[in-house]
C-alpha cells in the first residue's frame, strides 16, 4: 500500500497543488486501494497486487490532458483540515442548532401564551380576575422577554461557529476523514429522516385542532390556535436542530446546496434569501398586527403557509424568466 501511495505522490508531484488534482488524487487512491484489496482476496501476492495496479492505472499524461491541467502551474491548495478540527466544527454546528432552535421556539411560544392569556381573561376561570387589558398586557410582557432571550441565544449561537469562518473560503478533507464522515453522514439520515417526518406530520395535524375547537365553541377558538402555535414550534425546532446536523455534513463533504454553483444559481441564491429576508418578518408582523389589532388568532396563522408558498411561486416564475 505504502508503494502505490508512493507512486501516486511521485506522479503528481510536478502538478500544480489545487482543489482539483488533490480530489483527483484522493479519487485515483481510493480507486487503487480497491482493486489492490480485490486482487489480494484473489490469492495475488502482494508484489503481483501493486504491479497490476500500477500498470492498469495507465499514463498519468492522458488524465492530465482530459482535465486541462497544467504541470508546473500556479499552487492553490487549500488548507487541509485536521481531524480535531473537523469534530469541533460539527459538535459547534450541532450546539448552534440547539439554541436557534429554542430561540425560534421561545419567539413561538410567546404569541400562544399571550392567546391563552387573553383568551382566559375572556371565557375562562381568570374572568373577573383578569380584565381582558390587563391579560393581554402580561401576555405582551412574557412574549417580549421570551423574544429577549431568543435573541440572546441567536447571538451566542452565531459566537459558536464564528472562530470557522475561515473554512468558507475553502478546505480540502484527507481520504480518511472523508470516509469517516460519509459513514457518519450514512448513519445519521434514519435520524434526519424521522425528524423531518415528525415535524411535517406536525405541521399537517396542527390546525386540525383549531377546526375543532372552533366547531365546539368559537369563543374557545383561541386555545386551539394556542396549541397549533405550540406544535408549529415544536415542528421548527426538530427542522432546525436536526437539519443543521445535516448541513455540517453536507459543508464539510461539499455536497448538496454546498457543491460549487455556477455563477447564476450563486445569483439566485442570493436574491431568494434576500426577498426571504424581507419576507418573513413582514409576515410576522402581519401575524402580530392582525392578533393584537383585530383579534384574528382563529385566522391569522395562515399568513406563514401562504407566504411560504408565495416564496416558492416566486422562485418557480424567476427561473422561468431567466430560462428565457
């Protein structure tokens, strides 16, 4: 094994030290190590193994001509990232996640406490003892603090991952740590997949209450669009907690929204997260104005399905437009 390792050092020794002939490099190992391994399982001694590897691995020449690279050109290897490093880089993403997700729970849990406050002042056992008022003010003032420590966790959270800012101008991974991370990734999809699964079901069952508390009684409706808010939450979180798991794999292993783009998918990346970045709040003050102004809890939630969908209609009509 040492031998073909060797031979490949020696072969692309006059090549330029980029991205690109370092996969290639890890590709061509990987590839080696397979058919050395098979041959050896065939009864070959290790001699014949190497010597039939080397010579089906063919002039290195043809391959450098294929992929236009030029020996002796410019160095541009990236950094290579160490093991420890790695490790620390998911186990930051993983606690980032955490309490982004709590945060976005907390700023959720708010609106349903306040509901469920107001809603008691109105029909139920805080009448007479709570004016409607003066619940409605004890629900802002729980809501406003719960949004305080969001905040403050979104800011620790973003403290978490900073000191790895400097892998966003790009790292290579050695063959070893690539591997393992791929059986790790493998072996965390069962999970990512449940999640994922719990959360839609979560989202798809959480109106189902507020039709039926609104069918029993419309002066109650509020607790069931209390309780959706709190299974919305709960939906977020698992989204968010287990979907950045995967995104630390997805980073490191370059792969899905990861891979290098051409330059017009970077363009509508970036043009779809900065509508998303209007978007979104505008809803959620939609939400909170339509609540606290109009008192349409019962309704009100169908602001964040619709501008979900809007956001996709408009991602459907820009590639359209740019097709042409």
């Amino acid at each position: 094994m040492d031998t073909i390792a060797a031979y490949l050092n020696n072969m692309f020794a006059s090549l330029p030290r980029t991205e690109q002939t370092y996969n290639l490099k890890q590709d061509l190992l990987a590839n080696m190590e397979e058919k050395y391994h098979e041959l050896k399982q065939e009864g070959k001694s290790e001699n014949e193994a190497v010597g039939i590897v080397i010579s089906e691995f063919g002039n290195i020449d043809e391959l450098i001509e294929e992929l236009e690279l030029v020996k002796g050109g410019e160095d541009t290897l990236l950094p290579l990232l160490a093991p420890e490093d790695t490790w620390s880089y998911t186990m930051a993403k993983k606690k980032a996640g955490f309490m982004v997700g709590i945060g976005v729970m907390l700023c959720m849990i708010g609106p349903a406490l306040l509901i469920v406050l107001v809603t008691l002042a109105e029909f139920g056992f805080l009448r007479g003892v709570l004016s409607e008022d003066t619940a409605g003010i004890i629900g802002v003032s729980i809501l406003l603090v719960l949004i305080a420590l969001a905040v403050g966790m979104f800011i620790y959270s973003s403290s978490i991952t900073d000191r790895f800012k400097y892998l966003e101008k790009g790292f290579n991974l050695p063959y070893f740590l690539r591997t393992e991370l791929e059986q790790r990734r493998r072996a965390y999809t069962p999970t990512y997949t449940l999640s994922l699964t719990l959360g839609i079901c979560l989202c798809v069952v959480s109106p189902v209450l507020v039709i039926i508390w609104a069918a029993v009684s419309e002066d109650t409706t509020g607790y069931g669009a209390a309780i959706m808010l709190l299974l919305i939450a709960l939906a977020v979180f698992l989204f968010i907690y287990y979907g950045t798991i995967k995104e630390s794999f997805s980073f490191l292993l370059k792969e899905g929204e990861y891979t290098e783009l051409p330059p017009e998918k970077k363009e509508e990346k970036r043009i779809m997260g900065s509508i998303a970045a209007i978007v979104w709040p505008l809803a959620t003050c939609i939400f909170l104005i339509s609540g606290f102004v109009f008192q349409r809890w019962d309704i009100n939630w169908i602001v964040f399905p619709v501008t979900g969908i809007l956001l996709g209609i408009f991602g459907s009509v820009y590639n359209l437009v740019k097709a042409r």
